[in-house]
C-alpha cells in the first residue's frame, strides 16, 4: 500500500515544489502543492501539472486524490 510520504516524494520528484503536504489512508489522498509552476495556469492546468508529475501511478497505486494548488504569491496570502 502506498503512503502519503510516497506520494509527497513522486510529485516532488516530478514537479518543483515550495511546500508539499499530504495525507491519506493508502487509497484516498488529499494534497496541499506550493509550486512557482502554477504562476498563470487555471486550476485544471495546475492540476494537470500535479498529474503530470505523478504519470501512470495515478492509474495503478493512487485511486483518488483530491488537491488545493497555489502558486507561493496565492499561498501567502490564503
């Protein structure tokens, strides 16, 4: 079963982060993902990007994930 520290470390390794945080039961995972990438991309493609980085792993080991995106401007301000 994968672990939220897993899943924290895939999308650091794919996708440079300011601030990842992650928890889950092994199944279901929400996300909070600080990236200067985000900078002038909607939601979708933020996520996109979060998707991206975590490639075919979002078909075969994470069933769900469930993500707040910001870039740091937005996250300093939330």
């Amino acid at each position: 079963m994968i672990t939220p520290e897993q899943v924290k470390s895939y999308i650091e390794e794919g996708l440079a982060c300011q601030s990842v945080q992650v928890s889950g039961d092994g199944h279901h995972f929400e996300a909070v993902i600080v990236s200067a990438a985000f900078a002038g991309k909607n939601k979708v493609q933020q996520h996109q990007l979060v998707y991206r980085a975590l490639g075919e792993r979002m078909r075969e080991e994470i069933h769900a994930l469930s993500m707040q995106t910001y870039t740091p401007e937005d996250y300093a301000r939330k």
